[in-house]
C-alpha cells in the first residue's frame, strides 16, 4: 500500500518534525516515523469497517421501523438487499480485518456513530441506493459494483466524514488517497464465498528499511548534506529557503550519495513531484535546479555510486 512516494513523504514529515522541536533523540523521532507509517493502515481498517458499520446501522434501522406501532406494509416486509449484500458480509466475517480492528483496538464507528448515521442516511437518499433497491435479489457483480460505487461516489467523497479523520490525525489528510485506492483494489478483487486478504501496509521488508534508512541516513549526515547545498544557490539566502525545500534537498542529495540502487531520474522526479505538493509555488523550479546541477557534478567526478544499468 505505501508506495515510495508516500514513504518520502513520511520521512519528509518527520524530519520537519523534528527540526521544528527541542528534541534532539533519533530514537524517538524514527519511532514518530514508524508510528506515522503504522497509523496509516489503522485508517485502512477503519475505512473497511466503515461498511459492516453502515450495513449494521441499516439493519437496526429495519429493525427499529417494524417494532412501529402501525409499520407500513414496506416496513412489514422490508427489502433487505442491502444488509444481505454479499460483498459487504465478506468482511463482516473477514478474520483478519476482525482480528487487525480488535488487535489495535479500533473501535471508532461506535464512539462516533454519528458519522456512520450521516452515511447511511447519504446512501439511502442517492440514486446509486434506488436503483440497487428497485429488485430484491442481486448476483455477486451486482453486490460489488453497488459497494464500489458507493464508496467512490458517497463515502469517500464525504467532507464531514474528511473533516472527522483531519481531526483525529492530521497525517490521515495525505494517506487517506492511497488508502482509498487500496480499499478500491481489494474491493474489485472479491470473489464471492472468498474471504480477501488484507492489503499489507508495506509491500516488502525493504520499503520499511529504505524508510529508517532514509531518515537516520539524512538526519546524521545533515552538516555534510548542507555543505553539499553551499555555492549552489548564489541566488537565494538561507532565509529565503523554505524549511521543507531545505529537507527535501538533503533528502534527494542523501539519495544520491547513499542509496546505490535508485536511479537519480527517480530522485529528482520523486522530490520534484512532492515539493509541488507541499511546499511554495516555485519550490519544484527551485529544486530542480539545484539537484540538476549536483547530478552532473557528481557524474563527472565519480561521486555518484550506483549499482545497475541505467541508474546515473
């Protein structure tokens, strides 16, 4: 699920972190990287639950209109294609998203279920809802296209179920896209009868290790990395160089240096690309420039040590 962006990004985050604090401890600020990247799949579970959460609201909501005294006769004999859809009873039953929710503990839908009120009530007010509910049997396919689409066109899109997340973790704000397309992923991949297996948060033992390394590699070379920066902006005062400008320039340049198997295409793409995210308008112009003119430098001089065909 995390891809290596992503874990730039992290590592960005908790390297601004910790030059913003007094704290000066490298084992505290990695366990804040570490922490940051695990909260991430905390927010993927949640998004999962979110639809047993919602079937089992609809249930009680059926349930809740028979015990009426005078129910209609739709209340009577309601259309429960909804609670029944089999998509959403796969991970109802899924032992691994039970056990990952109950392991961590997770258990914010009955906390605040009002959000799932406000989803629900969203869902069954849409189109999307009408159509699904206009026949009371469905097939596998259809189960799955309703669910698919009603995460991408209601649960998704939902700016206060967006504001409850920003509120309860800041960092959810910028994993809540690749979550969502995990969560679609997996979602088209469901086979009827067939428990899907969880998405891992990290898509190998490697792509954690590039993490710490990432950070501890740029956070204890930080003077050398600097000195790399010196006569490279004759143009710019370190005053007028962002902080997150700063760091990412000592990222890619730790890159460079340290990291044998990225090719420098890749870096200098990868940090361009998130200083148009993060930081000001004219960061990326601003980078390339620098990382640009470092690469060749390093070529020329033999500096850069990279492994592979098509890495310099």
């Amino acid at each position: 699920m995390l891809t290596r962006r992503h874990i730039r990004v992290k590592v960005m985050q908790s390297l601004y972190a910790y030059s913003q604090s007094e704290n000066d401890n490298l084992k505290t600020e990695e366990k804040f990287l570490l922490k940051s990247m695990d909260e991430m799949y905390d927010l993927y579970l949640l998004m999962l639950d979110l639809f047993v959460k919602i079937r089992d609201h609809a249930e009680d909501y059926l349930e809740k209109s028979q015990q009426k005294h005078l129910p209609s006769m739709e209340e009577v004999d309601p259309n429960k294609k909804f609670i029944n859809n089999e998509v959403i009873a796969l991970l109802k039953e899924n032992d691994s998203l039970q056990n990952a929710l109950e392991a961590r503990k997770l258990n914010n839908w009955s906390h605040d279920n009002e959000y799932v009120e406000i989803l629900w009530s969203e869902i069954r007010k849409s189109e999307i809802f009408e159509d699904y509910m206009a026949t009371r049997t469905s097939t596998f396919k259809e189960d799955k296209e309703f669910v698919l689409a009603i995460f991408r066109e209601i649960i998704a899109p939902n700016e206060k179920l967006y504001d409850y997340l920003e509120d309860k973790k800041i960092t959810w704000v910028d994993d809540l896209p690749l979550v969502n397309t995990a969560i679609v992923k997996m979602l088209q991949k469901s086979v009827s009868g067939k428990q899907q297996a969880l998405t891992r948060l990290f898509k190998s033992s490697d792509d954690k290790d590039y993490a710490v390394e990432l950070f501890r590699k740029t956070l204890l070379n930080d003077e050398s990395l600097a000195a790399e920066m010196e006569g490279k902006t004759p143009n710019w005062d370190k005053e007028r160089i962002a902080d997150l400008d700063t760091i990412l320039i000592k990222m890619a340049i730790c890159e460079f240096l340290k990291f044998t198997s990225i090719p420098v295409k890749v870096t200098i793409n990868e940090y361009l690309e998130i200083a148009k995210e993060y930081s000001t308008p004219k960061s990326s112009i601003f980078i390339n420039g620098i990382l640009d003119k470092l690469s060749k430098e390093y070529k020329d001089n033999g500096k850069l040590n990279k492994i592979g065909r098509g890495l310099m």
